[in-house]
C-alpha cells in the first residue's frame, strides 16, 4: 500500500476546469467569504460579529430582521451584495480596519453565485474524491499509454499545445530511479534496461528500483519530515536523543510494502493493540519525537503539555491533511473544527506516562540482529568455557594433592615479649613463668582498652596470631584489634606508584593537587598521571601541574567519569623515598564530600603495596599523610580455631566497632585458641616499636582477656591461606573427607589452579564483554 500511495505522488498531474459555466463555490466563492468574511462571521463564536455566519448555507440565509445575507436568486435583496458595494462607512464590508474591499472580479463572482441560487458545498478536502470520466481521445497520433494520458491530452488540446517526444529509454532509467531512490541507476541498469524488449520492460525496471533498499530510505525521509524526527532532544540543551531505530522502522516498513492502514496504527496505537510486538512498540515513537527540556528550572508538567499540543496538530497535519492549532486558543476560523473539539483530540493523547524526562522514559529496549548475534556467539564462548573449568581431569587431580600439601606444615609463630603495657581500669602484666605470656590482675572491669607494646627488630610479619590460653577461665569479646609500627629512627617509604580509589557504584574522584614529597620536594610533576576514566574536562594531569586551586572552574582539578571503583595513579617512573603525601581536594560547595571513603596506597615497582591508608574524612581542602612516623598494619582477614555463634573471628577487623559483636569462645573455655590475622602487606620490622590494642568494648559487661599472648610469623603461606574462603580452610585441615567434600574441595581448587590460568582469564574476559553489552533504548508511547 505504501508503494501504491509513493506511485500516486509520483504520478500527481493537475486539471484545471475551464473558466466558463456554472460558479463552483469552493473554487470561486470559498476564497473570497475565507479571505475577507470568515473571520468575523466564521466559525468562532468568541469574535463573531452581528450574529452572521457566512460559513454555512444555513447562516447566510438567516433572518437578520427582515433581510438576510444572502437571498437565493435574488441579488437586490441579499444584504451581502449591499455590504460590499456600498460607499458607506458604517455599512460597508469588509470594514476598513479589517482589510481591503473586494475586488470588481469577487463581486461579479458573488453576484453570479446568488443568481444561480448562491448554493454551498462541503470544503473539496471533506468530501469524499470522485472518480472523473475519462475523456475520450480526440486526437490521432498521440501517444495513450494509460487513463491519465486522456487528461493530459484533454488539457493540452484546450491550451493550443501537443505532447512531448518520449523521452529516450536512458532518460527514463534515470528519472525513474532518482524519483524512487534518489540515487542514479548503475550502468548495468541503464544498459540492461534499454536492451530489454519485452512489452513489460518499463514495469520491471521500476520493480527492481521498489526493491533496492534506498527506495525506503528515499520515501522514509519524505515520512521522517512529517514526524519531525530528530536525533537529538531539542530546546536549549538540544541533547542527543536515541531514537533512531524508530527511523529504521519506518523505512523497513516502505521496503516491506506495510498496509497504510497498519502502518497508521502501529505508530498512533502500536501499544494499545493487544500483545504488542516490539516493532510495533518501537512504532510509537512517531509521538516521541516531540522535544523534550532538559534544562534546569524548568517545569515538566508545562512541557508535557507542550508535546501533547504537538502530538494533536501533527497527527492531524499528517493524516488529515489539515491544520487545527487555531483551534487550540479558539474555534477555527476557517475550517469546521471547534475549541472543544481540538480539546477532545487533547484528551486522547493526554494519556500516556511521558512527562518531559531527562532519561526521555517511558523506554523500550531492542537487540539489535548484530546485537543478538554477538551475544549468542560469547555466550557460546562462554557456556564451552565453563564446561571445561568444570571438568575434572587427571592432571587437575594431581595439581590438586601438591597444592593441598603446601598446607601441611604449619606457619612458625614467633612469640612477642612484652615491653611496655596499659589497661583501661585494670592492669596488664607480664607472666613471670611465662615471659612471653600476659595475665590481667585484679577485677575485671566492665570494658576495657589493652595497649601492648613490643620490640620487633629483624622480623618479617605476614600474619599476626593472639593466643588465648587453657588458664581463661571466663569468656571474653574482642571488639577490635589494632597494630602499627613506629620506626626508632624515621625513614621514608620507597615506592614508585601513589594511587588514589574509592570503592562504589556511582563514584568519581576530583583532585586539585596530589603532592609527593622526597627529600623536601615535590616530585609529582616528574611522574605520569593516569586516572580509570575522564570526564567533566578534567584530565589527570591537572592533579600534578603544581596548582592546588580546588575551584572546578579555574581549570586545575582532575576529574573521573561518574562510575564503579574509580582510580588516580602518579607514576614516578622508578622507585623513590617519599616522606609525605599530600592530597588536596576539588573545594566547590557540595562537590568536597564525594571523597569521603577513598583509599591511598604506595606500590613497589612490582606493585606490590608497601603503604596503604583509609582515611575517616575527606580532605578540607587538604590532608597530609606522613609516611615517616607510625606505620599502621592493615590487615585482609581474620580466622580462628573457635569462635562463638554469633561472634566471629572477622568482626575484630571490622568497621566501625559494634558492641554487639566481636569474638569470644563461650563453648570453648578452659581450652587453648587462637586468633590469626593477616596483613594486607607483609612488613619487614626494623629497630622500632610494634604497638597493638585490643579493645574490648562489648556491651556484655566484663567479658575481659585475662590470659593472652602474641605472637608474629613471616610465613608466606598465610597470604594464601586468607585468600581461602573459610568452608574451604575447615575442609583443607579436616584429616578424612567424604566424596561430597572432597568434590567440593575440587571445585574451588579449579578456580585458584594455575593450569586452568589461561581459560579463567578468558571466561573473564568474555563475561565481561557480554555485560558491557546494553540494548538499544527507544522512546516509546505507554498509557498510565
């Protein structure tokens, strides 16, 4: 249907009717009441004048007290004709102030028209076409191809005129196919074309140009005009908008012949129908395409009627072939369309759930077909390389038995000798039997806070380990334990990367200035800054060029794009001493607060953290962190041979402190246990102090450690030993495993074995391309 009605255009002609015989009044007399009487005696009853209606047959015939506009047959007695002609000022119409009079010609018409009965018909765009007869061929020698060659000649004859010699075959080739592609036809066409002999040449030439693609994309365009598609959203901001699969589908919809009267519903109701489909949906966005204003301080609600306006005169413009956006402020002055009845049409699109949105919702999602063809093949990809991480092979099996043997030697602790104590409302002191163990003497106070110092020189500690003893006889809740290292003699951190990050979804990291201090100088500005992400204008350059203006609009802050787990990383190209460091952030009202939580590591050249800090604020504009002084332990786990329900080993690392939690033993007293943690990064202890608290601030009262001691290894198996999910660590030490067990041992070993290395880091890869995978959002119509 659609290639019928582009013919039709295509094959638009124009027949004049002769100027003589009887007076037709859409032709001769609608101009002349349109242009100069309608707009006081028209349709609007808000501005009509003298209770006359010129606009109806039943209005100009009106008894206006005695006399009527027009009298039928009668031009004497038809107020019409006076008004017009008369030289009266008061009488005469149109009156000066409203336009010039009618001319010699328009009064003869109108007088002609009352003569023959001064009859009214329907506007020619509201009746219903009629069929002409075709004229018979008067003329030998002229060229008759079809019913409309009738017409044509008809209208030649009567101008004196003959037709055109036919255009050659070349000639018609290229009209033909830029009327219908808009592009010029290949040589191949023209050639094959003009060699084609049969009586029905002409018809398939103009099949095979129905058939290219470029005929929908010529006509979509003409379709695309009238929905006012545009790519972006409009208004000041004139956003890009993702609207273009709407476009697809139109021109789809003229490369696949649609039924006008389907192509029709789908864009105006695709989503009332039942079950829609998603072309249908997509179909919908003919009424998306209204803009939408994104801009600060506007009203939604204002605009949404806006695009409602649009959505009624464009749906009428478009399909009725008739503007009605008078009738929006007042009855239409010239066609038969009231105010009410522009606010019924109103009403209809006064429906749906779009109200002038950002993010243009209500949205509908599409896959593409290249789309769904990459997401079937990685997920192909995908499931084959689960098989394989699944599967148990010999070779597993025995990586398995070496692995599980690198357990068997326990780590070696080496015990602290105590130094230096203090107790929050108790005293600590050293065993005298023991000299590596430490006893609480006197009552045990409701809570309480152990500070414990030790000399450390020449150890190497990956883990820490707290033993509580057989002699404890009362339970206990350790809420918190923390460590750090003071150097005797203060020495600067040797690293080469600093980095900056903050953990989360929707995070961005703004920095001034980040300053590296060695030897008294800053060194930033020698080293590369890279950051996860940019956006805002702020690359991480701005962050070492020595300005720490934290204003945005000065230039000078560094910026990450808003996402997941952003990062800012100084290079300094090879290992250095750092003292200090020194982060100073963006100072905008409201912008300071979006660092709270980040994080500030120092890596070795193997990026290997040698210092790391989680600060409790946000900088205010700046923090210092000295790198020379106390050196907190950070620890990435905690584990223990026992612990009570409810009170587990890890809650000793965590934050902040909750009273109700901590660890304790209840079920397990009057026995030895153990508590180990590991840290993030093992630590080498030179000539200094190794300082740890215990906190034990429970809201059980008295829960105190009575007979503990600590003590430090150096054990690079403890590293591995944290990584290890807790079920799987109670598995590795138990001496006899069941199938299941053992089964299940096996499958988080797959995830850690080095020879399945090579198909994880794939799998990780192609998951995370599928992920990074979105479909395609399209503006759509939805009712509320």
């Amino acid at each position: 249907m659609l290639r019928v009605i582009t013919l039709m255009l295509f094959a638009i002609f124009a027949i004049a009717a002769g100027a003589e015989g009887p007076i037709d009044f859409n032709k001769d007399i609608r101009p002349i009441l349109s242009g100069k009487c309608f707009a006081c005696h028209g349709p609007d009853e808000a501005e009509r004048g003298g209770k006359l209606r010129l606009d109806t047959q039943e209005g100009s015939r009106k008894d206006l007290g005695g006399y009527a506009a027009v009298a039928p047959g009668d031009v004497s007695d038809s107020e019409l004709i006076y008004r017009v002609l008369t030289d009266d000022d008061n009488d005469v119409m149109p009156p000066s102030d409203k336009g010039a009079p009618l001319t010699k010609e328009e009064v003869a018409l109108l007088k002609s028209w009352i003569e023959q009965g001064g009859k009214y018909a329907t506007h020619w765009a509201y009746e219903k076409p009629v069929r002409p007869a075709v004229p018979e061929k008067s003329t030998t020698g002229w060229p008759t191809r079809n019913a409309i060659d009738h017409f044509i000649h008809q209208r030649l004859k009567s101008e004196g005129l003959g037709p055109s010699a036919d255009a050659n075959r070349y000639t018609i080739a290229r009209r033909v196919a830029l009327d219908l592609t808009g592009v010029p036809p290949t040589w191949e066409e023209v050639r094959d074309f003009v060699r084609d002999h049969r009586r029905d040449a002409y018809e398939h030439f103009v099949d095979a140009q129905l058939a290219k693609p470029t005929y929908g994309e010529r006509w979509a365009a003409m379709w695309l005009d009238l929905a006012r598609y545009a790519d972006s959203a409009g208004y000041a901001n004139d956003p890009n908008r993702s609207i273009w699969s709407y476009r697809d589908w139109v021109i789809d919809a003229f490369n696949q012949n649609q039924p006008f009267d389907q192509f029709t519903i789908d864009q105006i109701a695709g989503d009332l129908v039942a079950n829609p489909t998603s072309e249908q949906l997509v179909a919908t966005a003919f009424n998306r395409n209204t803009p939408t204003n994104s801009e600060g301080g506007t009203n939604d609600e204002e605009f949404r009627n806006v695009a409602v306006v649009d959505r009624v005169n464009t749906t009428f413009e478009v399909w009725m072939g008739t503007t009605m956006a008078c009738a929006q402020c007042h009855t239409h002055k010239y066609d038969p369309i009231t105010h009410h009845e522009y606010f019924q049409i109103f009403d209809y699109f006064n429906q749906s759930a779009d109200n002038d949105q950002k993010d243009e919702s209500p949205l509908h999602e599409i896959w593409t077909d290249d789309q769904l063809e990459t997401r079937q093949s990685l997920t192909q990809q995908i499931d084959s390389l689960a098989e394989t991480l699944e599967a148990e092979t010999q070779e597993l099996a025995r990586a398995r038995q070496a692995w599980l043997k690198t357990f068997h030697q326990p780590p070696t602790w080496e015990p602290l000798v105590l130094n230096r104590s203090e107790a929050n409302n108790t005293i600590l002191l050293r065993d005298p039997n023991h000299p590596d163990r430490i006893i609480q003497q006197g009552d045990r106070p409701e809570t309480s806070h152990y500070t414990v110092q030790f000399p450390g020189k020449g150890r190497k500690v990956t883990g820490l380990q707290l033993k509580v003893h057989k002699e404890q006889a009362t339970n206990f809740v350790l809420s918190k334990i923390n460590a750090s290292w003071t150097p005797s003699s203060p020495t600067p951190i040797e690293g080469r990367f600093v980095r900056v990050s903050l953990e989360g979804n929707k995070k961005m990291i703004h920095l001034a200035e980040v300053e590296i201090f060695s030897n008294g100088s800053n060194i930033a500005s020698e080293g590369v800054a890279s950051q996860n992400s940019t956006g805002f204008g702020g690359p991480a350059g701005l962050a070492i060029d020595g300005d720490t203006n934290g204003f945005y609009q000065n230039g000078s802050v560094s910026h990450t794009a808003v996402g997941k787990n952003p990062w800012f990383e100084v290079d300094l190209k090879s290992i250095r001493p750092i003292d200090s460091i020194a982060i100073w952030n963006r100072m905008d009202k409201g912008t300071e607060n979006r660092l709270q939580g980040y994080h500030i590591t120092v890596l070795d050249e193997g990026r290997n953290v040698v210092w790391e800090k989680s600060p409790e604020d946000f900088p205010k504009p700046s923090t210092i962190f000295s790198l020379k002084g106390a050196r907190p332990l950070e620890f990435r786990a905690a584990f223990a041979d026992y612990e009570q329900n409810g009170f587990p080993a890890k809650s000793v690392i965590d934050e902040p402190v909750d009273p109700k939690k901590g660890w304790a033993i209840g079920g397990g007293l009057n026995q030895p246990h153990e508590l180990t943690l590991v840290l993030n990064t093992p630590l080498t202890l030179g000539d200094g102090n190794l300082k740890i608290e215990l906190l034990q601030e429970s809201e059980h009262k008295r829960h105190i450690l009575t007979h503990f001691s600590l003590a430090t290894s150096g054990n690079k198996q403890l590293q591995t030993w944290a990584g290890i999910p807790e079920n799987v660590r109670t598995l590795i030490i138990k001496q006899k495993r069941s199938a299941e067990e053992e089964k299940e041992l096996a499958s988080y070993h797959r995830t850690i074995a080095k020879e399945l290395a090579p198909q994880r880091n794939q799998l990780v890869k192609l998951e995370k391309e599928l992920n990074a995978m979105k479909p395609v959002p399209v503006p759509v119509m939805q009712d509320l």
